[in-house]
C-alpha cells in the first residue's frame, strides 16, 4: 500500500494543531449503526472498542431549549416515533407532515425522477420550519450538501436505512481518539498480515506491459513496482493524471471531470474551564452545524473543556479567512451555550477540507463507475466508485471491499466480501418509485 502522506487516513486523518499540543481531526468524523461494513472492519483491525455509542441525538434551539430523539423498545419503524413526537422545535402540523414523507420513504427506494431534495419537499408543501429544523440539518450533515442540490434518491436512502429500516441503525458512534490513533492500529495489522504500508511514496503513472495490461505503478523515487492487480483509491480528478496517455479521454474515465464536489468546515476551540456536559449537540437556526464535545467523547477527566464545530456544505466559509470564521464560530457557540461565556479561550483552529466529498447531486450515479476499468489489471476503491452510498466512511470500505472481489472474480475464486445489511422491517418497501 502506497500513501502519498506521511500519516493513514487520507481525508479522516489527524493534525497537530498549530498552537495547542493536540490532534486535531480533519473534521468530525461519526458513524450509524447501519454503517455495517466499516464496523466490521473497525472490529477487524482491533479498534471496535476505539467507538463509543450515543442511542440519543440532542437539539439546541437559539432559546435554549434542548429536545433528544432516542429509540424506544418498539419495533422499527416506530422505534423513535415517541420522542420524535416530544420534539419541542417542531409543531404538531411539522411532525404530521415529517411523518407523512417518511411514510412515502418507507413505502419506496426513491422517487420516479431524481431531482434535488427541496423541490422533492416543497411539491409536498412541506412547512418551511420541518425543512429548517429538520430536514436540512439532519440531511445535510448525513450527505454533505445542500438541499436545494442534494439527490432525493439519497436522501430517501438515509432515512429507510438510517432512521426506518433497524430499531439500531440510526444510533451514532463517535471515536474516543483522535482519527491518527484510530487510524494508525489498522496500519500495524496489515502489516501484521504481511502487507507492506510505504508513507511518502507517491504514486506518479502506471506502468503498461507489451499487451496494455496495467503491471504496476511508477513512484517518484525509483523503478516500478511490479503488480499483478493496481487498486487505486484516489478521488477520480488525481486519477485522471496518472493514467497513460489517451486512456483519460476514453468515456469511462472522461466522466470524472464531471465530479463536483462538496466542503466541509470545522472550529476548535479549548476552553479554560468546564463550559458544558453534553457530548455533541445539533444546533438549530445557526450557520454551525453541530458541537462535539471532544473532552467529553475522548473520555477525559479534565476542568478545560475542547470544542469541536462542524458546517457541512460549507461553501460560504471556503471564502473567509481564519480569523473570520473562528469570530463568527466563536461568536454562534458563546450564544448557544450559556457555560462559554466568560470562559477563557486559549487555543484554536480552523479546518476547511476544500474537497471533502463528491457532490451527491441527482443523477451522479450516472458518474460513478464499478470497480472494473476498461485498462485489465487496474480496479477503482474509494467512496466516490459505485458503492450504493454516498460519500462516508462506509462507502469508503464497501469500495475497498468491491475492488477485491472484483479481483477474486478475476482470479477464478469469486467470494462475498460485503457484509449483508441489518435486516430491515417488513415495512419498509422497496419495488415501487414514489412519485
């Protein structure tokens, strides 16, 4: 395995920030129950016990209210219909029709034509306070983009699987480390296994043998590296620049000029004292997502208190400077936790991951390509191939997972590496297109 950076993890890897001496995470990373296939191999590469838990998700309103969504012993999908209905940022008139969509969701895999969530929402007059308080917040951390751009086709997705589909799926698993050190014992036991890891080796080309069959690939610093088989998992743009010449205008690699792709922000801050004892909190009606309380998730027992912020989609902060969004950032939590204020800040960081997923906009499917490539020998990985996901952690190992049994395939020794879905409830539907 070649890594081009110094450290694993690629987009959910850890830094040391600038002026505390902490790692800071690239953005927070979470995890559903639903996500089967990366807890299995969180479970393999002896990190299981690396995640916490969470069955509550808290809301913050600017008024200070809190409301929790938590499951009930109730098979799905009426496991969090009670709390659902105790949520006090939400009318009745809001729950009735929340409630009326995720029926038609339950009933279908998706609608007739993909079309941008919103538009989806507002043909079913949706009031404009569900879409606010519970849509959009909920939808957008989960898929990383806007309603008004976000594939219906996904959003239906998350909801069946995780929220409708298991009384478990929609429970929230949160590291209790940094993402290095989570990261780094999955490098020790491939190497365990006998799988070199080379950090700093980048990879610059492929290397064609007499019968254009891809058979290795070219580094920076010395000869190629023979192969039987290349995986890439770079995003489709870097990809682009390594394949041999003509290969890039072929229609199955020509596509990838067409991802778009989505940011993501966060906000660090370390505070001098004790400024709240909740975990992590959705933050409604405000440019900041959700807090995390990372004293609080990493499990230690200290009177300061570090704070992580997180914006998804966020295309209004690529354009800010640091100063300016640790102000605005600064500005939202001290309003929304009242323990902050007077609460010294002694350090704190900005990250703004620029291209942190591919814009899952309707009909980018049509974009996203299998495993097999056109050139033999050379097979695709990544959360950006065809995985049936968006862009995740998950989606991630389910296309790490595709490539090897495409290659399994390919040496006469087919094998299921996909670990199957948690059984849905016989309510959720899946034949028939909503309209």
């Amino acid at each position: 395995m070649l890594e081009a950076k110094s450290i694993p993890g690629g987009r959910a890897s850890s830094y040391q920030a600038q002026d505390a001496e902490e790692l800071v995470d690239n953005c927070q990373h979470v995890l559903l129950g639903c996500c089967v296939n990366l807890i299995d191999f969180y479970q393999r590469a002896g990190v299981g016990d690396a995640i916490r838990w969470h069955r509550e998700i808290h809301f913050l309103e600017p008024n200070g209210r809190w409301s929790t969504l938590r499951g009930a012993r109730l098979p799905a999908p009426f496991h969090l219909l009670p709390s659902f209905f105790r949520l006090g940022f939400l009318s009745l008139g809001d729950k009735w029709a929340i409630a009326a969509a995720l029926l038609t969701m339950m009933r279908s895999p998706g609608p007739r034509v993909d079309l941008p969530m919103r538009d989806w929402l507002d043909a079913r007059r949706m009031p404009e306070r569900a879409v606010r308080r519970f849509w959009r917040p909920i939808l957008v951390s989960a898929i990383n983009e806007d309603l008004e751009r976000c594939s219906t086709r996904y959003a239906f997705q998350f909801f069946r699987m995780g929220f409708l589909g298991h009384p478990r799926a929609y429970e929230m698993g949160i590291p209790t480390v940094p993402l290095r050190d989570l990261y780094g014992p999955c490098v020790a036991r491939l190497r365990e296994a006998g799988c070199p890891v080379e950090f700093r080796r980048r990879v610059v080309g492929l290397q064609l043998n007499a019968e254009g069959r891809v058979s290795g690939a070219l580094t920076e610093e010395d000869a190629p590296l023979p192969a039987d088989y290349v995986v890439s998992a770079l995003p489709p743009r870097e990809l682009l620049a390594l394949l041999p010449t003509g290969a890039a205008r072929k229609p199955f690699f020509a596509r990838f000029e067409k991802f778009e792709t989505s940011p993501i922000s966060a906000a660090h801050f370390w505070f001098d004292r004790e400024v709240t004892r909740r975990e992590h909190g959705v933050l409604l009606d405000r440019p900041v997502h959700w807090f995390f309380n990372k004293t609080r998730n990493y499990e230690r027992e200290s009177e300061a208190t570090y704070l992580g912020l997180v914006v998804s989609a966020s295309r209004e902060w690529l354009t800010l400077s640091r100063r300016e969004i640790l102000a605005e950032a600064e500005r939202e939590i001290r309003a929304a936790l009242p323990g902050t204020r007077g609460a010294k800040i002694t350090h704190a960081a900005v990250i703004k991951e620029a291209r942190a997923t591919f814009s899952a906009t309707p009909g980018v499917d049509d974009l996203r390509p299998p495993p097999e490539t056109p050139l033999a020998g050379l097979y695709l990985a990544g959360d950006w191939i065809r995985t049936g996901w968006p862009a995740t952690m998950e989606s991630a190992v389910r296309g790490g997972r595709l490539a090897a049994e495409a290659i399994l395939a390919a040496e006469g020794r087919p094998e299921r590496l996909l670990v199957p879905e948690l059984p849905a409830s016989p309510l959720i539907r899946g034949n028939r297109e909503a309209g």
